[in-house]
C-alpha cells in the first residue's frame, strides 16, 4: 500500500496538484495553502493508518475506499 508503483503514481499527482496550487494562489496566500495542503496530509494519513492498522475489517476497508475516493477526486481535478 505505501510503497511501488502506485506509491510513485501518487506522488506524481501530488507533485502535479501542488504545482496548479502555487500558480494559482496569490503571494498573501501562502500560509493558508500550506494550512490546507497539511490538513490534507494529515488527513489522508489517518485514513491509511486506519486502513491498515485497523483491526475493525469492515472499517478497514471503508477507510481504504475513501483515500482511493480522495485520491481519485486529485487526480479527476488533473484530467479536467
């Protein structure tokens, strides 16, 4: 799950998603892009510990579909 070629895949719609965050935010924004772009972060971290680490199976698995949705969302925002 955290490692391979969807690990790089990833990494390279994040890359992608912070680029069109820093072109289009103005100069006074920067301490509220970087607030979002932790709170996302931290987010999207809970809900991989939870998938993982979970011994709750069902939660577990509702915890993996929603960083799959979330991470999905990232990459339709690229396509369109």
């Amino acid at each position: 799950m955290f490692d391979g070629a969807k690990a790089d895949a990833t990494e390279a719609v994040r890359d992608r998603m912070i680029d069109i965050l820093e072109a289009m935010m103005s100069p006074d924004q920067g301490r509220d892009v970087l607030n979002w772009r932790i709170e996302a972060k931290m987010a999207q971290a809970a809900l991989l510990s939870r998938a993982v680490f979970n011994l709750d199976k069902r939660d577990a698995r509702r915890a993996q579909r929603a960083a799959q949705q979330k991470i999905g969302a990232c990459r339709s925002l690229l396509l369109s």
